[in-house]
C-alpha cells in the first residue's frame, strides 16, 4: 500500500501555487526555499506527475496543478478551522480584530451587539471602520467586512448574520396629506424624493416588487430636490418634510409608531436577505473572528 501523503508536502504546494513563488511561498510557511521546493518535488514523485511548470523566471500551474488546488483548498480550510476550533478548547481568546463596515449595518446590526460580545470576550480589541462604499478588505488590512452578499466578490466566503431585511418608503405626514400618499412606484415620479448617491457617484434606484405571485422586480429612478449620501441623513430629512424617502424600515419603525412619519407601498417593498459577514476565502479564520461571527449568529 502506498505512503500516505504528508500534509506538509500539500501545504507546501498550496503556498507555492497562491504565491507563484518558491521564495515567497517559503517565507509564507517560514521554511527555506530548498525544503519547499524538496516539499514539492517530493509531492510530485508521490502522484507520479508534475503539478508546476518551473523557470528561472516564473512559476505557473500545470494542469493537474490546478485541478488538484482547486479540489484541495476547501479541505485545508475545512482543516485549519477545525484545528483552529479545537485550538480554543480551555484558552481565553484573543486577538485584534479590524472591520469594515456600512453605516447601515453598524446602525442596525452591529451597535446593539458589540458590547455584549467585548464583555464575553475581553481579551479582543475590535476596530470597527464605516464606510459605504465597497473597499478591497485584504488591501486595506481589514480582517472582515460586512455588505449584502449580492455586492459580495466571488473569492470572499460570506457568512449570513442577522434577519431579512426591509425598506419603506415613508414621508411625514403633512406632506402626506398635502400631496397625497402614492398608491403604486410610479406615482413617486410625481412627489418630491430624497435621492440617495452611492460612493461611486452613482444615484440609487429604489427597488420594488409588484404585489402578486411570480411578479418581476424593477427599479425606479426618483427625483426630488434633496440627494444625500447617507440613510440617517435621508431619514432626518423625510421627517422635516422634504420628500419621500426609502430607507430601512427597522429604521423608520420608531418614527413610524410615534406618528411623526407615514408609510406608503407596503406590499411593494418585500423583504430582502441580510447582511453577510465576510472574509478572504483563502485566508485561516482567527480565533476572535471565530467568535464574532458565532456571537453575530446567535
């Protein structure tokens, strides 16, 4: 019976395919570039086919390289979380942690549930970054972020936390009564809006869903003679009676109680899936992340 294969040798080739570099890939795993690269070659006597194609220059994938990269990177994350996990039995954790996140998400999500989670965890120092626009998490040295997992980049692993989530469109009353309260989107196009610009420049389209089983959604694209940046800020501004304005309705719902707004197209406005905490895919999740993504679960 053949030898098994040691884990060594397929750790060794990962770095060597995600660095395309024996050096680097080296540093990465704090070994020389000698036993790396003896790592590999001992790898590929093993299979009995060559996984990298070497130069003096460069390093590239082979075929069965690739094949057998891809077929193995969920099972070494698979393994370094349980080894992570079970790193945790009887040990306090610990660590500095850096997220980046929309305003939106701290509002809703993340400001009810950080003190909670410091007090169970005291020895974490959480940074938490706002910040609307999408940013690159690894380039900007942040562990984790937090976005709707549409917006999401295809290598990241995306965690759902928190409910669904829904927006209203909501007015305050005297305007409400003064112009009247729209019975479908369309009807938007005739009031005063609060348009919303997201960092790239661009105008947010509000989206809906016509009520009715199989419909298909669509976006509208309002006016109005207020556009802001922020939902706080759009929300401040449809209870002073600017416009219409569509927000999260968990946002609205105190104001909504109270009187001091109204809101139209209800049965418009489904719920929508909601925030995902990410991470890069490659990329072993700490301990304190770890945590923070079962706190945020519940």
């Amino acid at each position: 019976m053949p030898a098994p294969l040691d884990l060594q040798h397929l750790r060794a080739f990962m770095a060597v395919a995600e660095w395309r570099s024996f050096r680097r890939a080296a540093r990465a795993l704090s070994l020389s570039p000698s036993s790396v690269s003896q790592a590999v070659r001992t790898l590929e006597e093993r299979l009995g086919v060559p996984l990298l194609q070497r130069s003096t220059r460069s390093v590239a994938m082979t075929q069965a390289g690739t094949q057998l990269r891809a077929q193995l990177t969920p099972v070494m994350q698979g393994l370094d979380g349980a080894l992570a996990e079970a790193a945790q039995w009887g040990q306090e954790v610990r660590g500095h942690l850096r997220l980046n996140v929309p305003r939106s998400a701290a509002d809703l999500l993340l400001g009810p549930l950080l003190g909670g989670f410091l007090k169970a965890h005291p020895g974490v120092a959480l940074e938490v970054r706002t910040q609307d626009g999408l940013v690159d998490i690894v380039r900007e040295g942040f562990d984790a972020g937090i976005r709707f997992p549409e917006a999401l980049p295809q290598d990241m692993v995306a965690v759902p936390i928190g409910p669904q989530q829904r927006f209203a469109v909501v007015a305050a009353p005297a305007l409400a009564t003064a112009l009247g309260v729209p019975e479908t989107p369309h009807d938007l196009l005739q009031r005063p809006c609060v348009r919303q610009r997201f960092p790239s420049g661009a105008l947010y389209r509000w989206q809906f869903v016509p009520p009715g089983e199989g419909a298909q959604a669509f976006d509208l694209a309002v006016e109005g003679p207020l556009t802001v940046d922020d939902q706080r800020l759009a929300l401040r501004a449809a209870l002073g009676g600017a416009g219409w304005a569509y927000v999260y309705e968990a946002m609205a719902q105190p104001h909504l109680r109270a009187g001091h707004l109204v809101q139209a197209l209800a049965d418009w406005c489904p719920a929508e899936p909601g925030f995902a905490l990410y991470y890069p895919g490659r990329k072993q999740v700490s301990p304190a992340l770890r945590a923070l993504i079962g706190w945020l679960r519940g």
